[in-house]
C-alpha cells in the first residue's frame, strides 16, 4: 500500500499569483514534541515539492504545516522597515488514513488567510 502523501500549494491572493519562495516547513507531532518532515521553499506555481507528496514519511497522527508570511512579504518590500501583521501561520491538522491524499490549499495576503483540506 503506497500512502496518499500531503501536497501544499500557496497563492498571494493580494498579488493574484502562485506564492513562489514561500517558506514553508512540514513537522510530525508527537508526545514528546515535534519532528520536522519537510521543510523548504514554495515552487513558480506555489507547490511546496517535497518527498512528502508522494506519502514519504506519512503516518497516521498530527501535523503541523508553518508558513513564513512575515518573511515572504518582506522580502517583496510590501511593508518597508514595518513588519506585517501576519508573520508564522501554523495550521494544525491529524492524518487518519495514509492511504487518502491530504491536499493544503494556503491562500493568504498580509493580514490573513484561509487554509483547509481540499482535493486534488
């Protein structure tokens, strides 16, 4: 049985484009804390590439996907000197069935955001 992976794709909605350079990082919770899975940076079309699409590394149990905001839009020169309003969004999420496909769409601007599991 091959997992289902989790894919993650980002868009700039102030901008209307794909959230390329996007830092994003992919961890595992456990009892004891929390093991980074991924972590990089998003593609030209938004998609963070990553092993972990293709279900490397998935199992069942909670996650966490970080997406650096702050650090995006001031390295677009949006705020100047002035930091943004959002600046580390985590999202929060448990994987039931390694065999289902778990899809992240992030859109976002600089004040907020919207992020759920949708369908590929």
């Amino acid at each position: 049985m091959k997992p289902g992976g989790i894919s993650i794709h980002a868009v700039d909605v102030a901008s209307g484009r794909p959230a390329e350079g996007l830092a994003v990082r992919l961890l595992r919770m456990d009892g004891t804390g929390a093991e980074t899975l991924a972590e990089g940076r998003c593609g030209p079309t938004g998609l963070f590439d990553h092993p972990t699409v293709t279900g490397e590394g998935i199992t069942e149990g909670r996650y966490v996907a970080q997406f650096m905001v702050g650090t995006f839009y001031a390295a677009h020169g949006l705020h100047g000197s002035a930091p943004g309003f959002l600046d580390e969004v985590s999202f929060q999420f448990r994987v039931t069935d390694v065999r289902q496909h778990y899809h992240l769409p992030f859109k976002f601007t600089a004040w907020g955001y919207s992020l759920f599991r949708g369908g590929l």
